[in-house]
C-alpha cells in the first residue's frame, strides 16, 4: 500500500527510511529522536526528503529523481499531532468539519454525527478547545482527522501528553476507529505497550534507521 | 464646545486622510509583514530598514523627497500627470499618500510581531486536511493574526491623524485640501485671534488620540478572546 524508499538530512541527522505498509495498523516504535516524528512529516508532506521516493498504492507522491513532490493538502493523509493541534479561533465543531468541508460531497466517508457518537464528543461541539481537557482535545483532533476521509491515517503519539488513566480512556476509541472504520493507520509511539495493543505489525526506528 | 466651519473642515479632511491612508496600509502592511517573517529572499534587510526609515528620519524629509519625486515636475509625478492625469502634490490625495510613507512602520510591526507568534504546526495541521496555501493563510494565518492586524490598524490611523511634517513638505497647507488637524492647529497658532481655536483643536486631537488607543485596546482584547487566546472571561473569575 505505502512504499518507501527515502533519505532526509536535517543537520546531523539522517533518517533512511525503506519499508512496504500494508492496511490495517502499522505500529513505529523507538526512543525519542529517533527520527519517528520526522518518517510521518515526510509522509505526510511536511517534509521533502533529499533521495528517494513514496508511493501509495499506484500514486506516487514523491520521486525526487524525476522531480515529483506531492503537497500534503493534495495527499489526502489524515495526521493526528501529539498536542492535537487544534485551531484555537474555531469551535469544535468548527474544528471538526475543517477538512470535511474540503472535500467533494461524494468523498465524504463520515458524518459528524457519526464521528462525535463514535468519540462520544457529542456534548462539546459547541465548546472552544481551550474550554476542553486534554483527553476531549486529543479525540476532537482524531475526529477532525477522521472526518477528512483519509486514505491513511497517521498518528504522531497521540497520547504522549496525556497522563495514564486518560491514555486508557482513549485507546479504546482508536481501537473502535480501527474495527469500524477500516481506515489504515500508522501509529506512532515510544509506548511498546500501547503499540503492541493496536497494532497487526511493528516496524522500529532507531537512530534515524527504519527496519522491521 | 462647537467648532467653526473652517475646523469642521480640518477636522472631517482628517479624518478622510487618515481613513485612506489605513485602508492603502492594511492589505499592503499584511503583505509585507507575511513575507519577512515567512519567506527569505535577496535585499530583505534592505527593504526591511527602508519600511522602517519613515519612523526615524525628520519626517520632512520622507515629505520633501515624495515633492521631488511625485511633484508635477518631478520624473514620476511628471509621468502620472501625462499619462493618466493624476496630480498628488499639493492635493488631498498626497496628503493621503505623505500620511501612508509615515504610518506604514506601525502597521507593518504589530502584524509581523502577531505573525511570528502564530504556531507553525497549526497551518501545518491545516494543510494536512487538505487546504491550499491561501486557504490556511486565509483561515488560519489571518484570524489568529487579527489582534496585531487590528492594532497595527489603529495605530496607521492615529498616526495619520497626527501626521505634520511630510504633510506640510509634499502637499502644502491648503485650506480644505491639504489643511488636515495638525496644520490648521499650526495655521492657528501664528493668527494674532487664533488661539481660542488652536486650542479647541488641540482638545479635539487628544481626544481623538485617545478614542482611538482605548478603541484598539478593547477591541484587540475582544478579538484575542474571540480568537480563544485569553481565558473566557468566567474562568478568568475562577481561576
């Protein structure tokens, strides 16, 4: 599904990445700084690698030999942030239906409805996210990301900022997004735990090198 | 306190003059703010020093060089008058343009500054659920910069308002054309009966000025709570 072959250099740090993803959910692990963060900002497109080049499924994003570069708002990637990233200036529903709102009517998967039963966020779309808690922000962002109908959802330790109970309270929900959505995802952690509890395979980045 | 005709006069041409000149500053002021702060390009620290002269030059001097320039006799002033029939020296429109040279700085500064403060990963987040670069600039970038927009705003006004010298030099002082607040203030002033009126207009500027700061402070309040960059105002209570 997700075929990556590439090289990125930012400062002294190199990250080599070559890996085939296949559906369902695919947990990265490995200590902080190892270069995680930066694998999804690349395939999310937030990031240009030097070498190299990503496909997904027939669809090539990036082949730097021949010049190609996809921009992530043309990749349809949904990617869930550490600290969720929410815009402070839009209500949760607001937030919510950002990158519904982008897409053609028949590409939309979800309804809001759907998504806030799902993440039981009901009762807050009318909430600023500087009136949530943490845990309600991080399944908002989910949500928004959900929302957005993404080929592939990529999530960037979307729990690290909550304490343990909260953690177990929301790893559920990406569980139910998992079964019942069918969304493919890439989650990221440090957590060996958490990622072992999603997952279908783990892939390890260490010092800037993925492998399997 | 009621106002002659010849100081309504002054005082409505100002207030024409310092409107114009925050309307041509605003979108030229978020532009350029938007692209020191976000883009690198040759001769940056130049055009950045040069928006900057205007604040720390003798403001005649900016005045006196639009004259040289912009004056009918003047290469560019000379070319606008034969090509398209404008004339700016010694008209409302160059006191409107005199007023833009020297406010410019304060509106460019408060954007930049609201600009630079804005978290990159929330436009990021933007462009990952599918926004263009001009729409996360005009959903994300310009609301969460609308407080230092607003006060960069408020500041150009009051500026334009007060602006004397590059007035004086570019566009004279003509009564109904070019005699804005400050000018009939000095006009006044060197008229043996004129200071009961240099008077009333200086009450009138002080106010003004001070209108207009109260204004921008409660409505930057308001739109940084709009914006959920304050606490809401009942938690403020609790906390």
């Amino acid at each position: 599904m997700l075929a990556l072959d590439v090289v990125l250099s930012r400062g002294n740090f190199t990250l080599h990445a070559k890996a085939t993803i296949g559906p369902g959910v695919t947990g990265i692990c490995g200590p902080s700084g190892a270069g995680k963060s930066t694998l999804l900002s690349l395939i999310a497109g937030l990031l240009k690698p030097q070498r190299g080049s990503l496909h997904f499924g027939d669809d090539c994003l990036v082949d730097v030999d021949r010049g190609r570069f996809v921009p992530p708002w043309q990749r349809h990637f949904g990617l869930v942030f550490q600290d969720g990233q929410l815009f402070p200036h839009l209500s949760v529903r607001d937030n919510l239906l950002y990158g519904w709102k982008q897409l053609a009517p028949e590409a939309r998967r979800f309804t809001l409805d759907q998504v806030a039963a799902l993440l039981e966020i009901d009762g807050l779309l009318g909430r600023r996210p500087l009136q949530l808690s943490g845990g309600e922000r991080q399944r908002v962002a989910l949500g928004r990301a959900l929302l957005y109908s993404p080929r592939l959802l990529l999530l960037d330790e979307p729990l690290s900022s909550l304490d343990e109970r909260l953690k177990q309270q929301i790893l559920p929900f990406l569980k139910r997004i998992k079964t019942e959505t069918g969304v493919p995802m890439i989650y990221v952690s440090h957590s060996r735990a958490e990622v072992d509890y999603l997952a279908d395979r783990v892939l390890t980045v260490d010092a800037g090198r993925l492998s399997e | 306190m009621t106002l002659t005709p010849d100081e309504w006069q002054a005082l409505l041409l100002s207030a024409k003059v310092a409107s114009c000149a925050t309307l041509i500053c605003l979108p030229a002021g978020i532009a350029l703010a938007w692209l020191l702060v976000r883009r690198d390009f040759p001769g940056k620290l130049l055009v950045d020093a040069l928006v900057q002269l205007p604040m720390v030059l003798p403001p005649v001097v900016p005045g006196y060089l639009l004259l040289l320039l912009l004056g009918t006799q003047g290469p560019v002033g000379g070319w606008l008058q034969a090509q398209f029939g404008i004339v700016l020296a010694f008209t409302w429109k160059g006191a409107v343009l005199a007023s833009a040279v020297m406010a410019f700085p304060l509106m460019v500064q408060p954007v930049r500054l609201a600009f630079r403060m804005i978290d990159r990963r929330l436009e990021h987040a933007a462009s990952t659920l599918g926004a263009t670069p001009w729409r996360v600039f005009l959903s994300v970038t310009l609301p969460l910069a609308l407080p230092g927009i607003i006060a960069g705003a408020m500041l150009c006004f009051s500026r334009s308002l007060g602006e004397f010298g590059a007035t004086m030099a570019f566009v004279g002082n003509i009564p109904g054309e070019t005699r804005t607040l400050p000018l009939a203030i000095y006009s006044y002033t060197h008229l043996p009966d004129g200071e009961a009126a240099a008077l009333r207009l200086t009450l009138l500027s002080i106010a003004l000025a001070f209108a207009a700061l109260i204004a921008s402070h409660l409505i930057t309040r308001r739109t940084e709570r709009l914006l959920g960059q304050l606490e809401p105002r009942g938690r403020d209570a609790g906390a």
